[in-house]
C-alpha cells in the first residue's frame, strides 16, 4: 500500500522552523532598538537642558567677559554679596564665604582636569558641572555645598533661619541679576507669603539647580 503521509522535502522543516525564529527575533527587536532610542533621545535632551541651565551660570560667574572664569572671578563674586549685605569679609561669615567660594572653584578645577589656580573655560565648566554635579548628590555636597550654605548664611542677618525677601533680592543682584528679574526670583520663593525664605528652602533649590533636569531658574539658587 502506497505511503500516502504528507512527507515534507529533506531540511524544509527545520528551514522554515529556523526562518520562523528568525523572523520572531527581528519582530522582538525592533521594540527594544525603538524603546533604547526614544530613552536615548529622552537622556540626550536632559542633558541639553542641563547644560543650557548651567551655560546661564557660567555667564554670571564670568565677570569679566572673556569666556572663562577664575577662582578670582567667584571670590569677587562673593565680595559683591558681602558688600550688598553690608557684611565684613573679615567676620566669621565673610571668610567662610570666600572658602566656599575657593571650594567651589577647586572641585570645578579638579573634574575638569585643570589647574585650581588656572581658568576654566565654557566646556570645561559644562563637562565638570555634568561629571560632578548632574544627579549627583555627593558632588554637591563635596564641592558646592560649602558655597551655597555659606551665601545663605550671609544673607540670614539674624540668624532666625530665615532670609528675607528683600535681603535675597540683594544676593541675586549682587550674583548678576537685575533688580526686577531678582524681586521676582526672591517672590517666587517665599511660598507662604510672609516675606521670607526658610534657609532650608534655598539650600533645596540650590540642590534641584544643580543636581537635577529642572529648568530651575539661574537666579533662584
């Protein structure tokens, strides 16, 4: 009796089987390639909003113009900030301003690879601002806490914990902000309308400049 079972040509099966997987692994692929660009694209446009943010602060540091900053550039700022507070830069506070100021230049210095008494050009500030600082808590903390605590502690005349909106206005003009532009900074952080801003609330914002995405106004930390 003649074999009538379907009998397929030697190696088909297995061929088709293994197109098949094939096929199956391009289909699961091509999601994956999508879902890793998209994130890709989604890194790449936080880091342009980064750098665009922390461009705005290079500026204000840049006292002078000439595409770079110093660690005299930052102490300068810092003597601005006493001089609109009224404060001595001999006082406890005023040289521990000044020590912020020369901490803040010298983690700079070091992640971008340079000299601390040398300066630091646009990208270099962006490059070290993005391996030191950019969601990064302990680079704050290393090198940009003692700026940012000592600035507010300056501008806390009472020591209340608490800086008023008028005295804040003064620190943003004396960091490069216009006066009108500064008043609204300043308003904008007094959440509860009493006139003042909690220290706390300063250190945070000056953390979420820093450390995070947030289009964090320049002169808000």
């Amino acid at each position: 009796m003649r074999n009538t079972t379907f009998e397929f040509p030697e190696g088909t099966v297995s061929k088709k089987n293994k197109q098949t997987r094939q096929e199956e692994r391009l289909h699961e692929t091509k999601p994956r390639n999508g879902q890793q660009n998209h994130a890709q694209q989604v890194k790449q446009a936080r880091l342009q909003a980064y750098d665009a943010k922390l461009a705005e602060r290079f500026e204000t540091f840049d006292r002078n113009n000439d595409g770079t900053i110093s660690r005299q550039d930052l102490e300068f700022m810092a003597d601005g900030i006493l001089r609109a507070l009224a404060q001595n830069p001999g006082s406890k506070k005023g040289r521990a301003l000044r020590e912020g100021a020369r901490q803040y230049y010298e983690g700079l210095a070091r992640s971008a690879g340079t000299s601390p008494d040398g300066p630091i050009d646009r990208a270099e500030f962006l490059a070290a601002a993005e391996s030191s600082l950019h969601s990064g808590m302990r680079g704050f903390d290393d090198s940009l806490r003692p700026w940012a605590e000592a600035v507010i502690a300056v501008a806390d005349l009472d020591d209340d914990g608490r800086v008023s909106v008028d005295d804040w206005t003064q620190v943003l003009t004396a960091m490069g902000a216009d006066q009108r532009h500064a008043m609204a900074s300043a308003r904008g952080l007094d959440t509860d309308r009493d006139g003042h801003i909690s220290t706390q609330e300063l250190l945070a914002e000056a953390r979420r400049f820093y450390v995070s995405d947030e289009p964090v106004d320049v002169f808000s930390a």
